[in-house]
C-alpha cells in the first residue's frame, strides 16, 4: 500500500504504519503519539466553531482540527513547544504528551461520517498546513472567551432572559 501524505505524516510522528493502517482500513481511529512532530490544544466544543472562524478570519493557518465528541471537545494540531507555553485560558487544555485517536482522514464532518468515539475531523490532514498558527489560536480563544463574557454580562445587566 502506497502512504497518503497523511499516513506519512503520522507516521513520521511516530505512530506504527501496520497498526494505523488496519484501524484505517476498519474506519477506526488510530493511536498517533502527540509531542514529536506537534501538540495538542483542546477547546470545549461549545468553544469550537467560534474558534476555527476566529482563525480563519484572522487569516493565519489553520492545521488538522479533529473533533471529539466523548471529550466534548475540538482538538487543534499545534506546533511543538505549545503546550509548555499555552496559558492558562478557561476551556482549553494543551498537551505534549500522550497520544491523538486520529480518523482515517476522509472521515470529516463534511462526509458525514464518523469513526471510533464518534471522531471526525473539521480540517483533515489532506490539504492543511501541518500545524495551527498557535500565536493566532490563542488570540482567538482568548477573544471567543472575551466575547461570551460580554454577552453575559450584558444579559446579566438587563435582569437575565425574560
């Protein structure tokens, strides 16, 4: 079997070609190990779409988001070093160790289908840069956080909903 870009990549992160082929071939999620090649940003689901439209917006890349609807999340593909330096914003968790339950990547929301734990990736790892700009993640978490603060109180200052 001929590796996809994708495969390659992961491969290249440190998962197993055997192992990440037969999940693959199964439509099931393969083990990635986080910390070589990238990190890992979560932001709650709730967080997510506002996210991914914040950093489009801004016009920085945007790599592989995979969401993850057993942790209620959407797991961004960060450079490595991030999550030593991510701070600590509500809602989010960086991780470097550890590893990533990746879908056979043309398993996306677009495709309607979904993988092991309901997995599926919003930006596959097909035609994406390898990594979120974590610079512009970060501004647009910390701006969508900002934003629902806002909106609360400002529903909290007219008495709440009537």
């Amino acid at each position: 079997m001929r590796p996809t870009p994708a495969a390659r990549w992961f491969i290249e992160a440190g998962a197993e070609a055997r192992p990440l082929y037969q999940a693959w071939n199964r439509g099931a999620a393969a083990d990635v190990p986080i910390g070589n090649l990238w990190d890992i940003v979560r932001v709650t689901s709730r967080l997510g779409a506002d996210v991914i439209a914040r950093v489009r917006r801004h016009g920085a890349e945007l790599g592989p988001v995979l969401e993850t609807p057993a942790r209620g999340a959407v797991e961004f593909v960060v450079p490595p070093g991030t999550a030593a330096t991510w701070p600590d914003l509500m809602g989010t968790i960086a991780a470097a160790r550890g590893v990533l339950r990746c879908p056979p990547p043309h398993v996306t929301a677009a495709s309607g289908l979904r993988s092991t734990g309901a997995r599926r990736w919003i930006v596959p790892p097909l035609y994406a840069p390898a990594t979120t700009d974590a610079n512009a993640l970060c501004e647009a978490v910390a701006a969508a956080l900002m934003h629902r603060a806002t909106a609360a109180l400002a529903l909290a200052g007219r008495g709440g909903p009537r």
